[in-house]
C-alpha cells in the first residue's frame, strides 16, 4: 500500500496579447518570457498491490486512485479566435487496475 502527495510551484508561462484587427494572439514585443505562474499543482494518489508466487508462476494485481481529491490543475491556456480564452485542465480522478501473470 502506498500514499503519495505532490505539489508543485505553478509551471510558468508567458501571457499572449489579443490583437483584434488581425485576430490573433501575439507575443508583444516587450513581453517577459515565462514572467507569469499557473496555480499550484496538487494531486494524492493511492496505490494498492498484492503478489502470488506459484511453483513457476508470479501473478500480480493492482488498483490505484490517481487525484483522489479531484483537484483542477490547470494544464494550459487555449486561446480562442474570438479573443477569449478558456482554462485546460489535466485529468481529474482516475481509477487504474490491473493484472499481470509473469512465468
């Protein structure tokens, strides 16, 4: 059994200009590069494992719950050919289980 909490400072990176006679998203020229952070990231995963020795035989199985909380982290900007933009974000929880036979 095994617990594991990750976070991190927010990932950098550099705010894009709007420029609406063109409709386009543009660095401005006097734009700090990765002067800006996403929020935090945090995530609590949970693993579970057991393991069968048979003569020749070994069978493995597992389950895990990745982002047990659920927790939005934001992945990146996508932005819009109308000047907006809207928030991408990474996977939320996710339930992993498996099975392995090794001879």
């Amino acid at each position: 059994i095994s617990v594991k909490y990750r976070y991190l400072g927010g990932k950098p990176y550099t705010e894009m200009t709007y420029h609406p006679e063109i409709r386009m998203w543009l660095l401005a020229e006097d734009a700090e590069i990765n002067a800006s952070r996403f929020d935090p990231y945090q995530r609590l995963d949970f693993h579970i494992s057991h393991k069968w020795f048979e003569n020749k035989v070994t069978i493995s199985s597992y389950w895990e719950v990745d982002n047990i909380l659920n927790t939005k982290n934001l992945w990146q900007y996508n932005y819009l050919g109308d000047g907006t933009t809207e928030d991408v974000y990474q996977w939320g929880r996710m339930i992993i289980g498996g099975l392995m036979v090794e001879f």
